[in-house]
C-alpha cells in the first residue's frame, strides 16, 4: 500500500479542489429548499423525521428536494489540517501555499457577533436535545478549526493564525454554558444556546484551550482544559468506555466519538504536561477501542456491538487517532495502515473519491464532503507524513 497511498491521496485531492471543497453532508436535509417552503419546517419532529429520511435513504433525495452543494466549515478546517500535514512531509512552497489558502477560506467562514472566533454548520440542524439554525456556532466545527490554526501557527511561527486560536478560546470560556463548573470539574455546553453534556465535545473544546495554553504559556487555559478532561474522565466507564452523553437516549458508543475522546485527551495530556492523573483513563480507553472497533482485516466498525456500518469516517478518524496514540500499543501503526488498506478496497470510487457506507444489504455511494472526503484527506495525509520517505 505504501507505494500507491501518494496518487491515491493526490487523486482525492483533485477530486475535492475540482469541486471546490464543496458538496453535500449526511445532515444537510433541512437546507432542502423544497422542505423550507413547506410548514414542516416549524416542527421539531417534522425536522429530525426529514433528516434522517433523506440521511438513510439507500438513493440520493437532494436533488429532489432541492439541497444545494456548499462549503461546510468543519470539512474545510479538515482539508486544512490534511495539507498541513503535506507540508510538514514536503516543506515545499506550493505545499505552504495550498495549506494557508485552506487556512483563508476557513477563516472567510468564521461566524461573527460573539466574543472569539467561532464556527458552526452550514445547515440547520436539529438535533434530539436541541435545535441549531445555520451558522448557530458549535464546538465541534469551532474545534477542529482552532485544531487546525493551532497546528499553522506552530508550523509557520505565525501570530496571525495564533491570534485565531487565542480568539477561540475567548468564544469558549465567555459564550458556552457550563453544565458542569466546579474547583474539580467542568463541562462545556455543546452551543451557546444548549445544555447539553456531550463528552466528545467538552473535550474538544480543552483540546483548544490545552494547545493554546501551551503555545502561549497561559496556566488559566490549561487549568479549565484540565478540569475538563477530569470531568470526562470520571465518566468512563468501567470497561474503559465512555457513552455519547449523560442523557438516556445518548448511550450508544460508536467508535469515531470515542476517537475524538481519546485524541483529545492525549493533547490535553500532553499540552499541559499532566503526568500520570489521565494516562491510565487514556491507556483504558485505548485498549477498549481498539480492541472493540477492528476486524481482524481492518474492517472499521461503526458501533460497540454490530459490524455494520462500515463508515468512511470511523475508518478516517480511527487512522487518525492511532497514529496519534501510537506510544500506547506497538500494533498502532500497523492497524492505521489495515485499516487505510481495508477503506480503500471497499469504499474507495476509481474516480478517486470515497463512499460513505458499506451497510448490511448494499453500499451508499455517495461522496459526502465533510463526512468521507475531507476525513479521508485528513487520514491519509497523516499516514504519508508517517511513513520513511
């Protein structure tokens, strides 16, 4: 695989840049202009009832209902983080240029009117617990974006893009609720208007405020990342696991949100030099994960307990996540590149782009942006920076 990864990558690249980072998202239903013309748009029921139909239907409704291919911040800040990666393997001025030129279309998408920098969805969505109109800032999109200017300014040694950061962390300490805010712990809100204890998303958010407070020497940052991964890790469970939420009907486990968890927290770990009090949480988490969510033939599974899905994002953010976690377990490596082996054999199009699912009777092919691509790009990315020249 070693050899071919390189076009493989190149050609998913090209694929993306021809449509311009732009397409359509598992959740972008409700941007339906057909759906928005109708009273059902008012309804709470009517909108998750149409997100998940036009989300499961084995054939492709959008164009039916008349959903619009756009940009979505989350997956731009992806593609960002993939060409990062490109650069710090090539340190070619195109590879530079590509990368910063990501960085300014993400930054174009920042929503304003709130104390930092943020970003949210480019669609509607209504969720169990809460509705989010577009543009709503979140901590997931906002995340992954700070993940990526983080990573610039460490790169290219530029204030600009970590004054970005610091603004992040501005929009989190001042405009998400806290469920949680004791000497000991605390938990962000998923949304300024939410409240909500989802433990991926708490987590991200002291991702940010752990890799800021460390390229900025700010010990304040780094004490609300620690109580926050302190509150996260109370929650695991036993076997080392760790549910979507506190809520009854937020109990599954899947394997992408624990991925998030568990690099998370290897960030927080390491960006505010913890030592010992998460490491055995991180090293539980780990083994429960890669022992729970891999076939033998690097089949990356999407739930705890059924194969099925065979989702291109839980294979992208697994590559991702073991290659970050690879001091815990020698076989991480490996795993990364069996499961990179496994995606591309049986999600990948001979146009270069890759599926979203393989489900028990029949495969969805359609190219999602964010979801697949853009996470693809991310993964294979980090496998080519990781592999001897």
């Amino acid at each position: 695989m070693d050899g071919s990864l390189k076009p493989i990558y190149e050609q998913l690249f090209a694929w993306c840049q021809d449509h311009d980072f732009a397409g359509h998202d598992p959740f972008d239903a409700l941007n339906s202009r057909l759906f928005q013309a109708t009273p059902l748009a008012h309804s709470r029921n009517a909108r998750l009832l149409w997100t998940q139909l036009v989300k499961r239907s084995p054939a492709d409704l959008r164009r039916i209902a008349r959903v619009p291919a756009e940009r979505n911040p989350k997956g731009i800040a992806l593609f960002a983080l993939a060409e990062l990666a490109t650069h710090r393997r090539l340190h070619t001025q195109a590879s530079a240029r590509q990368a910063r030129n990501l960085l300014a279309m993400l930054l174009s998408l920042k929503v304003e009117g709130f104390s930092g920098a943020a970003w949210g969805y480019n669609f509607d969505w209504q969720s169990r617990k809460f509705f989010a109109p577009r543009g709503t800032p979140t901590v997931v999109p906002t995340a992954f974006a700070a993940r990526a200017f983080i990573e610039a300014a460490r790169q290219f040694e530029d204030d600009e893009y970590l004054n970005v950061a610091r603004s992040v962390c501005d929009f989190l300490l001042r405009d998400l609720p806290r469920t949680v805010d004791t000497e000991t712990e605390l938990c962000f809100s998923y949304a300024p208007d939410s409240n909500t204890r989802i433990f991926n998303a708490s987590l991200l958010a002291a991702e940010v405020l752990a890799e800021t407070g460390r390229l900025t020497n700010n010990t304040s940052l780094c004490d609300h990342a620690t109580r926050a991964a302190r509150y996260v890790v109370n929650q695991q469970r036993p076997d080392g696991s760790w549910p979507y939420g506190t809520e009854p009907n937020q109990s599954w486990i899947d394997s992408f949100h624990t991925a998030y968890i568990l690099f998370s927290l290897k960030r927080i770990i390491v960006g505010c030099a913890l030592g010992d009090e998460f490491r055995a949480a991180l090293e539980r988490g780990f083994s429960y994960w890669k022992e729970t969510f891999f076939l033998a033939d690097g089949w990356p599974k999407y739930y705890h307990d059924d194969p099925y899905p065979a989702d291109a994002h839980a294979a992208a953010s697994a590559i991702v996540t073991l290659l970050e976690c690879r001091d815990l377990d020698d076989t991480a490596t490996t795993t990364a590149r069996k499961v990179a082996a496994w995606t591309i054999q049986n999600l990948r199009d001979k146009r270069g782009f890759f599926y979203y699912q393989r489900r028990r009777f029949y495969t969805v092919r359609k190219p999602y942006m964010r979801w697949t691509q853009a996470w693809m790009l991310y993964a294979l990315a980090r496998l080519l920076e990781d592999m001897p020249n």
